[in-house]
C-alpha cells in the first residue's frame, strides 16, 4: 500500500472513531461538572472498555483531603474495582484536561490502551506541554495518546471556575 493510501485509510479510521471519542469526551465533561459542582477544580475522567463506560472519576483533592485525588486517580481506581484488577488491560481513559506527571504515571502503571485528553495544560501537562512523559523509551508500557477533544469546553468550564473564586 502506498504512502497515500495509507494516510486515506487511518483518516477514514479516525473519522468513524470520533462519534465515539466525542461522546466519551462529554461524558468526562459531565464529570468535570460534577467536580464544579463540588467546588473542585473541574476535571472529570472515565475509562471505556469494549465501548462502555467501567470508570469514572473527578477532581476531589479538597474533599478527600488528599493531593492524589486526581480525576485520572479516581476513575482508574473505580474502573479496578468494576474490573477487579489492578491492571486495565484494553480499556481507554478519557480526561478533560492534559494529565501532570503523577497521573501520567498511573496510566502507564495501570496499562491503560489509549489516552485521550482535552484541554493542554500548559504549566503542568506531562504528556505534550512540559514533558512528553509517555514517550520515554523506559516504560516497560507505551500509552497511545491524543489531545485537544472538546479543548473549548473543557477550558471554558476552567476559566468559569477560576473566575467565579476571584469573586
Ligand atoms: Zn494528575
């Protein structure tokens, strides 16, 4: 198959896929609502496995009184206890916002397929800002990536947040 052809068909391939990265996309929004909701910075995360939701997770650092409650934190540790396993083996995490290194981490460490993320985060963002911490050629798992689904809303709902604290 020639260059070309090639290109065609993972761009056929993408364009079947996004129905579903977009409506998976709005369900982490949802989440990150819920994490507005509660007064935490909105961040909303769920996994997918065989094309349904198996985790879901938001922003509760100030609630759980704990640094690591990270969207990406609490919907990989309910998709282990859908799935009851440590390891989510083919299943996909999609978050609103570009994960920090911690989180970067998790998703490696819990053998997640394919991530895929919203808005960049500039100051903090491992995967594509201040590192591109998932190609390090020593993790003994590679995490597929892509970024900037719905990046509008996920950023507008950050800025309404961080606008509505300064009042
Ligand atoms: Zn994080």
């Amino acid at each position: 198959m020639n260059g070309q052809r090639f290109y065609k068909l993972i761009l056929i391939f993408k364009i079947m896929l996004d129905p579903d990265i977009n409506f998976f996309m709005l369900e982490a929004l949802n989440m990150a609502d819920l994490a507005f909701q509660n007064n935490e910075v909105p961040v909303g995360a769920i996994i997918v496995k065989d094309r349904k939701i198996i985790g879901k997770g938001f922003n509760q650092v100030i609630q759980h009184h704990s640094v690591s409650s990270h969207a990406e934190i609490n919907a990989i540790y309910d998709a282990g206890q859908t799935l009851q396993n440590y390891r989510l083996i083919d299943c996909d995490l999609f978050v609103t916002l570009e994960p920090c290194h911690m989180c970067a981490k998790a998703i490696v460490d819990a053998r997640i397929n394919s991530l895929y993320f919203g808005a960049m985060e500039p100051k903090t963002g491992a995967i594509q800002s201040i590192d591109f911490f998932l190609d390090h050629d020593h993790l003994n798992h590679k995490v597929k990536y892509s970024g900037g689904y719905m990046s509008n809303q996920s950023a507008n709902l950050l800025k309404k947040f961080f606008k509505s604290r300064r009042n």
